[in-house]
C-alpha cells in the first residue's frame, strides 16, 4: 500500500464482485485473491442484503469511536483518537466490504440500479461496463451514483482495477481522518507533510506493514505486520521536543541524558491525551534512538519494535496473515 496522505488509520479491508458470468468472477478472484481479501456474488439482490447489514455496522463504529455525536444523523463529528487502535481487537475488520466492483448488464437488477439503491456511507463503486453503455456510465458518474467506470473490454482490465482498488480502498479511511483532524493544524501539517508521508511509505514497504493506528495527537502511530508485529512510530516537532527536554530537566535527570534530549539524540516514548502530557515514569527506560526528518517543518523520530504498550494484547488480535488463510 502506498499513501499519498497519511490516514489516521488504516487496515486491509474486502473487495466484493458482482457479475452475473460466473467464468468472469473465477478469473478476476484468482487475479486478487494474493492481493487483498475479496468476496464474489452472482446476484445484486445477495449483495444489497448484505451492504444494507453492514451499513447498520458502519454507523455502529463512527459512534464506537467517537465522542461527540450528530444527533440529528448519528454520523460522529469528532473521533477520540485514543479509541481507534482498539479495531485492532475486531476480529471481522478485514472482512467489512468497502468497494464494489459491479458488472453494469446483469438481469434482473443492473449494476447501475445495484449502485443506486445501496445506502452506505463507507462503500465506494467501480461499474463495469461495455462500450454500448459508456454513456450512460458517465452520467452516472457525473450524478456521483458510482465512483469510478472502466471498459470491460480494456485490454488492460486488470491493471486499470488495480490502480482504481489502490485508491478507492484509501477513501473511507480518508474520510475518517478528516473527522479526526477536525480542525487541527497541528495534526493536519504532519498528516500532509511529503517528507512525513515518504516516510511512512517506506516503513510500510520495509518492514511489510499492512495496518496502522494513530495513538495520540503528538503524532505517535502503532503499525502492524501480516502476522501482528507492532512497531511504534514516534514522530515530534521541534517544538515538542524542547517540551520534553524541559520536563526531563525539572524531573532531575542525569544529567547525560537531559543533554541526549537537548542534543536530539533521544526521544522519549511520551503521548498526549486531550490538554495533558503524559510522560514515562521510567525516563531511562524510555529513551529511543531520534533522526531527524526534514520535511516542511523538522521532525524527529524513532522507529521501535516490539514496543512495549500498556494496553497492547498481542494473542487477541486477529492477524491479517491468518485472516487471509481462512478465506
């Protein structure tokens, strides 16, 4: 996965297919099934049912997660970060659907009529369709009725799917992000920062990382392998660390270590929660290597493995490697 703007979160999440040709659907699921978790059906009606549930589902995880509510729509206006990583305990987080990929001419119910009638606030649509039907999928897409359209006949299907997944699998957790951000300057420089966003990139493709979780308002993210292996991504502005250096000197630390701060050598492993620092209660401890990450504004950062969390349950996370295998 690469990101063109760090999300707030992010895990794997299913593709379903629809189309009424049943050879299509066997050729498509041997193309993505290595790629990512994906679902296929041969009747539209099957697969309203069951956005319609999943919907319901939706709505139940923006309030899961949220603390402070529209109570006209029920839709959350302000996610509590610090409730985010416990999707990791949801075992069924990579099965909940998030693109269609519908064929347009099905009997019955079109892929057209399917994309009309669901009513998802996280489901996005790719339509495919023939040449004889490109004008009206450009009406649809111009009405907002589907996401994206591709010639089923392109000679390069499968790429062109490819590249519209990698985007359109991005956008519910984009949304999210955005409920997160809510008007924060601080979180919203970081989050777009290229520098920030080239980083995150490489770490997920070094170290295989398939999810991620923003833990705190500081900018600290706890990122997890194919088979649940957590790292702690500590990210700090300038500013930040000179906060950090002053309540290490007024906690009298050696005094080598109050100079590893003041020299940027060293991050502590500090969060914020709301208005409040909260500091390690073993400074030693609790010192991590730093570099310097020059971006539109420095930052520093560690990279930890295996961290130690207070609140991290390794056995009852669903790993996306065994999720994948159960498929």
């Amino acid at each position: 996965m690469k990101f063109a703007k760090l999300l707030a979160c992010y895990h794997p999440t299913t593709v379903l297919f629809v189309d009424d040709n049943t050879d299509f659907l066997k050729t498509t699921l041997l193309n993505f099934m290595q790629r990512l978790p994906c679902r296929s059906y041969n009747n539209p009606q099957e697969v309203l049912g069951l956005l319609a549930c999943q919907a319901k589902q939706a709505q139940t995880l923006l309030k899961r997660y949220s603390n402070n509510d529209d109570s006209a729509t029920g839709i959350a206006l302000k996610i509590d970060i610090q409730a985010l990583h416990q999707e990791l305990y949801h075992a069924n987080r990579f099965g909940f659907a998030t693109v269609l990929v519908t064929d347009h001419a099905m009997p019955g119910l079109t892929g057209l009529d399917l994309c009309k009638q669901l009513n998802h606030p996280f489901i996005k649509k790719i339509m495919l369709t023939g040449k004889l039907n490109y004008a009206e999928a450009v009406q649809a897409f111009n009405e907002g009725y589907i996401d994206k359209f591709i010639l089923k006949v392109s000679p390069d299907l499968p790429s062109l799917l490819i590249n519209s997944l990698a985007e359109l699998l991005q956008k519910p957790f984009m949304e999210l992000t955005d409920m997160v951000i809510n008007g924060s300057t601080q979180l919203n420089k970081l989050m777009t920062d290229p520098a920030v966003v080239s980083l995150f990139n490489t770490v997920y493709q070094t170290h295989d990382i398939v999810e991620h979780y923003l833990l705190d308002e500081l900018g600290s993210f706890l990122l997890l392998d194919k088979q649940a292996k957590p790292y702690l991504l500590l990210l700090r502005t300038e500013t930040e660390m000179s906060t950090l250096a002053n309540h290490a000197a007024i906690e009298n630390l050696a005094p080598g270590l109050v100079s590893a701060l003041n020299q940027r050598e060293v991050i502590p492993c500090a969060c914020k929660i709301g208005n409040f620092d909260i500091l390690p209660a073993d400074w030693e401890n609790s010192l991590f290597p730093a570099q310097l990450l020059q971006g539109e504004q420095n930052y520093y950062y560690s990279l930890i493995s295996n961290p130690v969390l207070k609140d991290l349950n390794p056995a009852a996370i669903t790993t996306y490697q065994g999720y994948l295998a159960s498929l």
